[in-house]
DNA sequence: TTTAAAATGTACCGATCTGTTCATTAATTC
DNA sequence: GAATTAATGAACAGATCGGTACATTTTAAA
C-alpha cells in the first residue's frame, strides 16, 4: 500500500488539530503524536497550511457522509427527514470527542476571506445548505431556500450553546424549534 | 490621567485580537500597532493570557451594554422586544469590522474547558441567557427558559451564518423564525 | 523645582515555530 | 537479488514566540 501513509497522516492530523486547534498545534508534537516524521509530512504536504487543507476535505467528506447517512437509515419522508437532522446532532452532541464544528473553528482561526482554509469552511456549509434546500423543496416548503437556512441557523447555533456547554440539551431545543418551523412552512398535504 | 495607559491597551487590544484571532497575534505585534511598549504591557499584565482574559471581561461589557442598551432604545414590551433583538443584530452584521463572535472564537481557540478564557467564555453566554430569560419571563412565556434558549440558539446559529458569509441576511431569517417561536410560546393576553 | 512614578527603547533569554538538509534504513517493484 | 522508492532520525536554519533586564526619558505630583 502506497498512498496509505498520506492518508493515515491526515487522518491524525484531523483528531489532533480538531482537539487542539490549528494553531496550538505544532508540526513538531505532530510528528511526536502520530509517529510519522516530519521529513515524510513536508514531502507529502509543501507547507503546514496545505496539511490543514487536506484535513479540511477529509472532514468535510467524512461529515457530510456520515450526517447523511444517517438521516437515510432512519428511511422517513422528507419532511420528517429534515426533523430527523436534530436527533443526528444530538447523537454527535454526546460524543465523548465532540469539540464543536472544525469549520467555525477554522473561519475563527484563519478569518481573512481570502484564505484558502476560510473559504473551504464556507463552501461546507454552502453544500451543507443545499442539500437541505433540496430535502425542503421534496417535503414541499414555501419557500425552501429560507426553510433551509433557519435550519442551518439552529444547526450552527445548537453546535455553538452545546460546544460552549451553556445548553447541553441544545439539540433537542433546536428540534423543538424545527418542528415549529416546519409545521408554519410546509403545508399538509 | 494614570489608568489610562492600561485601558488604552486592553482597547486597542481588543480590537486587534478580534481582529486577528488570539493565537495568530504576537505581543510584539502588538507593541508595534499600539505605539505601547511591550514592556509597559508586561507590567499591566503578568501574561499574555491575562491580557486576553481583560480583553474578554471588556468585551463582555460592551457587548452587553451595547445590546440592551439598543434593545431598551426601541421602548417597546418585552415580547416585542424579543423580536426586536434580531434588529440589533442586523445593524451588527453590517459593520465594516464585524468579525462573529469573540467568545465563539474564544472557546474555539481555548478548548479546554478549565481555560479561563474558555470559562469566561461561556460566562458570558449565561448571562445573556439569564437576561433573555428574564424578558421571556415578563412576556408570558410558557417556559421562559427553553423559549430563551430557542432564542440564543438562533442568536449563535445567525452570527456564525453571517460570520462565515453563507448567509448574508441571516438576521432576517432568524428574526422570522423567532416570531414564530414567540407566537407559539407566548400566549396572547 | 524637586521627587517620585510611569513609560520607553533596546537588547536579550530560551523555547518554539515552519521548513530544510542529508545520510541512513525500510519497504516495494522488477 | 538488484534497483528504486519511501520513510526515518537528527541536526540545523531563520524567524517568531512569550517574557525579562536595565538604563533612559517622559510625565505627573509635591
């Protein structure tokens, strides 16, 4: 196997940065921690930057995989599906290694809107939107550009109050709030 | 003037960590922006840790002064001015220098939970909630508490929307769905 | 005007930062 | 088994990190 000490080396370097932030963490305790040398992380990645992007499409791939998955396990109707996205959180919530979104910790680390990691960050959360955009318009919403982004919004903003540990049950306060949503914005049919 | 030299710092400080994020802004850098030598910083301030915990507190101070302050401008009953929060939060998006939120930042790049920026961090969170809680309460709310909580979750949800520029009219969007939440939640007299 | 306090500039400390060099060892491929 | 490729360790570079020492200058109080 060839290409496998590339992709253990991201994928160490995503639990280690999600847990540490990108900053705090050195290449040098990098290294330390994962066992790989330095030498062989700036031969696979030129800079420390482009490590973090590679660690930014790996979580991007592995979140949008897993979130999605699991709402077509429950196998619901779209409406219920887009309920169904705060128990998801709720599960995520109580890992023992959940630290929050790495993409708002990223936006708050590399904040110029230039920067490659910034711009990743939104691009997440823009085919994060659209896919909900797409479940709402199935479920029959008004107007299910804006359903999306309010569901976006608790979403974000559960992930902050639970990160933050102010509200534990975040998740299940935001779902109160969904169904409120839905109910008002998707007729029955 | 004595003290002044001090608050000029945690000033100047504060809008350059907010600017630039903690971690990514040296003491040096700061001297030189500020015109304030590192060693008058020094003696202000044993580290810079405590330098950013006086930053914190002043953020916390302002922000909440600012907010309902605004809030108490427009004179209006406490369920409008429920709603009425989302205005303010729309003039803050619109500032120039609107960087998100300090203490979502904060606690993103100070993970651990016994980090006293962390700690301060939330903090402030809890007291914004407790003032929600309040106004929730002379509204009428059914539960005042998970109405508040709703309530900040979109709060958190839309300054990251507006933040990571997916959502440039975030504030509008949480605003509707606040005014559903508080036409369900509060019964009309 | 004298005296005390506050702020300054500069040079420095040891540690850490990203990134490189290079000779050596391990693993694959032919 | 030989040749090629991948990975290693360790030392190093230059810059920056947080923080200190100290002699000098500015400011404010007496």
């Amino acid at each position: 196997m060839r290409p496998s000490k590339r992709d253990e080396l991201v994928r160490r370097a995503l639990e280690i940065f999600y847990r540490d932030g990108f900053h705090a963490t050195g290449m040098d305790s990098l290294a330390a921690e994962t066992g790989i040398s330095k030498t062989t992380m700036f031969k696979h990645f030129r800079t420390k930057d482009d490590l973090i992007l590679a660690v930014l499409r790996l979580r991007d791939e592995n979140f949008r995989n897993w979130m999605f998955r699991k709402l077509e396990e429950f196998d619901l109707p779209p409406r219920e599906q887009l309920l169904a996205l705060f128990d998801v959180l709720a599960e995520w919530f109580q890992e023992k290694k959940f630290k929050g979104c790495m993409f708002i910790k990223a936006s708050a680390e590399f904040q110029e809107k230039t920067h490659p990691a910034y711009v990743q960050s939104a691009e997440h959360k823009r085919l994060l939107h659209q896919a909900f955009k797409s479940i709402a318009e199935k479920a029959g919403a008004r107007d299910a550009g804006l359903l999306a982004r309010q569901l976006l919004i608790l979403k974000e903003g559960a992930i902050v109050a639970a990160h933050m540990s102010f509200d534990p049950d975040a998740a299940q306060a935001a779902k109160l709030a969904a169904q409120v949503l839905i109910d008002t914005q998707i007729p029955v049919k």
